[in-house]
C-alpha cells in the first residue's frame, strides 16, 4: 500500500502565537470598547440621579400642596398664605430644594383658588431640576375649619 504525503516545501510552516500587529489592533478594539461603556455607565449614573431629584421634587410639591389644601397652613383657616405667597424659599422638609406657590383667583368662579406649586433644585451647572403641580382648591374661608374656634376669656 502506498501512502502519499505532501511535499514539506508547500506546507506553510505553523505559527506559534500572535503576531504584534493582531495583539495593537485587538487592545485598540478593547480599549475602544470599554471607553464607550465607561461613558454609559456616566450617563445612567446622571440619568438615575435625575430621575431621584424629579421623584423628590414631586413628592415636596405634593406635600406643599396638601399642607394649602389642609387649611393654607394657617390654623385659622385665613387665605392670607395665598394672597401673599413666599417666593423662592427652602422647603421645610428638605433644604436643598426651593419652592414657589402663586395663587390665584378664578376670574370665572368665587371661592375657586389656582395654586401652582413649583419646587425646584438647582444642578451642578447652574440647570434647574423642577417640578410643577397645579391644584384647584376652594377659599379655605369658604369652607370652613376644623379648629375649634376659643372661647373668649373674660367675665
């Protein structure tokens, strides 16, 4: 039986590893590679924390817009708080952001307020992170109160 083998001169001899120019273009891809996620990872980070800023500033608003609701923040129940509302103050409840109310009277209704609550947080580069809630309440006057009023004190 005759086996053939090829000639040792036309088979390519067999490399050992890789060369340096597959090992620079490998690391390029690499490197390439892993500076776009790093910028990804930067952007989810800023996205996240944006979304957590929102989230806060719309739970802020709806607090300030429940306490007006709750009698305008007076225990008499007087619309005074509405008539001359605080402008760019910090929030009782967290300090690092601000709000606004503006209040005004229906022009088509008595007794109808529209409160706007806008709390607000202002970013690193000098942006504002807010938020707005707009509210239709009744004249706290209007309704009433659920303070007891006191009895006057004298004879």
């Amino acid at each position: 039986m005759f086996v053939r083998t090829p000639p040792s001169s036309s088979r390519p001899a067999r490399r050992a590893g890789l060369s340096l120019l597959e090992v620079i273009v490998s690391s390029a891809i690499f490197l390439m590679a892993l500076i776009a996620l790093s910028r990804l990872i930067g952007m989810g980070t800023d996205m996240a924390r944006d979304a957590q800023q929102q989230t806060e500033c719309t739970r802020l608003a709806q607090s300030k817009v429940n306490e007006l609701i709750a009698g305008a923040g007076r225990s008499d129940g007087s619309t005074d708080s509405l008539q001359s509302p605080p402008a760019d103050q910090p929030h009782p409840d967290n300090p690092d952001f601000n709000y606004t109310v503006t209040a005004t009277n229906d022009p088509t209704m008595t007794n109808i307020w529209i409160v706007s609550v806008t709390v607000y947080r202002e970013r690193p580069d000098k942006s504002k992170m807010s938020v707005t809630l707009d509210h239709i309440m009744l004249d706290p006057t209007a309704r009433g109160t659920t303070v007891v009023p006191s009895a006057p004190t004298g004879q």
